[in-house]
C-alpha cells in the first residue's frame, strides 16, 4: 500500500511543476478553434474594461492534466504491490463502469460551462450578483 500512495505523490508534484507542464504540452496539447465562435464574440464594458474579442480555441491538454498523472500513477504502484497488469485492466474497467454516470454528469456540466460563457450568462451573472453582498452569498454557491 505505501508504493501505490508514494507513487501517485511523486505523480501528481511532478505533474505540478510548471516545467513539466510545459514539457508535457510541448509533446502534445492540439489546439482546436471553433471557426464559427472564434472572435465571434466581444465583451464590452462594463464586464471588461475595454472592448475585446474572445477566443474560441480548445485545448486538448491530456497529457499535463492532473488525472493523467493519477492514471499512470495507479499502474506503477499496483505493479510495484506485485498487481499483474490484467488485474489492473480489468479493475479500471469496472471503475469505469461504476463511475459512468458521474462522468457524463462532470462532462455535460463542463459543456454547460462553456455555452453560458459563450452567450454570456457568465458575465451577467457575475455583474447581477457583482452588487448586492446579500445576493451573491444566496447565488454564488449557485453559480458554481
């Protein structure tokens, strides 16, 4: 149990490193614009301070993202607690079973995210409850 713990440690600091960051996105990390969204949209005061086109370019980070360094974590530590690899698939596969409809829910939040930043409900909100201390601590836990 100690080399799986010490492993996903020494995993995720390295993964935290800017350096390594920055190396794994030298490696791999495609850009993807959305042609048709692409400075498509300008926020204009007062949510900025000066007018300004945003951009709309995906970046497919799989490598410097921080559940990467625990899914190459979790093979070195079952192996090293003499786990054979087998095992190790199959226990992912029915964790990724268990655990399916949490990660729909976490993948269609984020696309949730992504639509009010783009028509701007973000921005509203953010100046509505901007104001009034009262209603931000009612909506902002809302919000998030």
């Amino acid at each position: 149990m100690v080399a799986l713990g010490h492993s996903h440690t020494l995993f995720v600091f390295l993964w935290g490193l800017p350096c390594v960051k920055g190396f794994l996105n030298e490696i791999l990390a495609p850009k993807f614009t959305i042609d048709r969204l692409h400075r498509m949209v300008e926020k204009v005061p007062p949510a900025v301070a000066q007018p300004r086109k945003d951009f709309a370019v995906y970046v497919l980070g799989v490598l410097w993202a921080g559940g990467t360094s625990l899914l190459l974590a979790a093979p070195v530590g079952g192996l090293s607690m003499g786990y054979r690899l087998a095992q190790l698939v199959l226990a992912y596969g029915r964790t990724l079973w268990l655990v399916r409809y949490s990660l729909t829910t976490i993948v269609l939040m984020l696309a949730s995210g992504t639509l009010t930043r783009y028509c701007g409900l973000d921005t509203a909100f953010g100046l509505a409850f901007a104001g009034p201390a009262a209603l931000y601590l009612l909506f902002g836990t809302l919000m998030g």
